[in-house]
C-alpha cells in the first residue's frame, strides 16, 4: 500500500507531467514560424515518371536544434533500381528556415544490400506550414548517390503532412 507522502508525490508529478506537456504544445510552430519542430505523419506523392501517381508514408521527426530523422516506406516503390533484399536506415539530416513558415531539408539514409554498401538515398524537400503549424504541404526530390559518383535523380513529387498530437489516456 502506497504511502500518504507517496500518493502526494505522485499526484504532484503528474500535475507536473501535465503543466509541462501544455507548455510544450503551445510552442509549436505556426504559419510565420522559422523554427520547425515536432513529429509529423507525411504523403509523398509522386508525380515524375516511373509510378507517378503513387503514394507512400513517412514519419519525420522535426528537432529544434535544425536536425531531422524520417522513416520512409520509398523503398518498396524504389525497388526496381536496386539489387533484391535492399534495405535502407532511418533517414538522418538538416532543415533550415528559408522563409517565415517556410523550410528546406535535406535527409538521406544509407542502402545495402546483403550487407554490402550501396551508396545513399538523399531527399531534399521544400515545405510550407499551414496557419495552424499543425500541417504542411511541399514538393520533393529523391536522388541515389553511389559511392565516387554524382547524384542520381531518380523522382520528385509533392508532399502533405500532418503532426502527430499527444492523445492523452482518459
């Protein structure tokens, strides 16, 4: 059995927990922001040639501090250009604010196949937030870059985000 002392305790730090969490998602970014930050849930479109028209899902984490990681179901789409069993890393990069509310990034995650490097696949991306920060539209590139040897553009299309909120347990 908990403790009196113990009980206050633990109300006092999820009130804490609370207050804090709060305090966090009223600093997120907004449509005149020059600092992106947060999780968001993204679409990437394709609209270049092959499988324009097609879809996948990514998740990009947004740091304060410029830096960003996403993960990306591109791959299964991107498969024809590579040796079968590719897989790829979870993608690591920069984001700068080049406008208010708008932002350029680079990201790229590494390539192998049965264990033997193949280079990188880079994204580099435009987005725009909306109003509310809470969500963003933008165009994008995917580039393979092997190793000794220029950026291969392999497709391009647009993009549509939205950030992924605190749902808290009732």
């Amino acid at each position: 059995m908990l403790s009196v002392r113990r009980r206050a305790y633990m109300k006092i730090a999820a009130a804490l927990a609370f207050v804090m969490t709060a305090s966090a998602a009223d600093t997120g970014p907004s449509a005149n922001s020059t600092t992106l930050s947060g999780a968001f849930a993204v679409t990437a479109t394709i609209t270049s040639s092959p499988g324009a028209g097609a879809s996948v899902a990514a998740l990009a984490t947004y740091n304060a501090d410029g830096n960003l990681t996403a993960s990306t179901t591109a791959l299964n789409l991107l498969g024809v250009f590579f040796p079968f069993g590719t897989a790829s890393s979870t993608a690591h990069g920069s984001w700068v604010n080049t406008a208010p509310g708008v932002f350029s990034t680079t990201f790229q995650s590494m390539l192998s196949a049965r264990g033997n490097f193949l280079g990188y696949l880079r994204n580099r991306e435009t987005v725009r937030l909306d109003a509310s920060g809470t969500s963003y539209t933008g165009a994008w590139v995917i580039e393979f870059i092997a190793p000794g040897q220029p950026a291969l553009l392999l497709g391009g299309g647009t993009l549509a985000a939205t950030q992924i909120t605190v749902i808290p347990l009732q």
